[in-house]
C-alpha cells in the first residue's frame, strides 16, 4: 500500500488515513470514505489545493479495503460532457483528484487494473 496521492509511491509507514470527505463536513468514518495519505499530500488535500472525490461504488466487504495506487491517468478536461466520472467500471476506493488548475487525475485500489486508456 502506498498514498493515495497522484503519483506518489510513498509507503503505507510514511502515510495517515484521510477521510476523503471530511469528517468535520459529515463525512463518515468508512471504507467507502478513507484513503491513505502521506503527510505532505494530506496537508495538499486539507488546505483545499488538491479536491478527492470517490468515484467507484461502496466496497462489497466493507472489512477489506484497499488503499494502493496502481495507475494514474487523466479524467476528461472540467466542462466536458463526461463531466460526472461516476460509472460502475470504476472499482471501490477509485478517487477522483482534481489539481489547482482543474485538471483531473484518477488513482486506483491495488489489485484492480484500470480501465483502459
């Protein structure tokens, strides 16, 4: 397991589990709503830099999640007709990142490929 974070190969040691949502915001203490990242990116993430968004369904065993990054790709430009990434081919614990400048970038669990480019 390493961050979440875009890129980021820093290991599950060197990271603190984050609610995607935050807590402070409602957001619920859950597998479908926590991700680990390391110091630098959270604080990135906190301060509203860096905007998560789970985008695959809930886990199916809410006991098991999988938090590591295995392929980094980009989501269509904000304004595009497929503005909502949303969809059921996306697995549980897919996030959604969107940079400072709008551009958005998508993280995927360990041990589920993504899907093709």
């Amino acid at each position: 397991m390493t961050c979440r974070f875009p890129g980021c190969d820093k290991p599950a040691g060197a990271t603190e589990a984050d609610h995607t949502n935050a807590w402070a915001n409602g957001g619920e203490t859950s597998v479908a709503n926590l991700a680990l990242l390391c110091r630098e990116h959270h604080r990135l993430k906190s301060e509203g830099y860096w905007r998560p968004r789970q985008i695959g369904p809930p886990p199916a065993d809410a006991l098991t999640p999988d938090c590591r990054q295995v392929a980094v790709a980009k989501a269509p430009p904000i304004g595009s007709r497929d503005q909502d990434s949303r969809t059921p081919e996306h697995p549980h614990g897919t996030i959604e990142w969107t940079s400072p400048t709008g551009r958005r970038y998508i993280t995927y669990p360990e041990g589920d490929p993504p899907p093709p480019f």
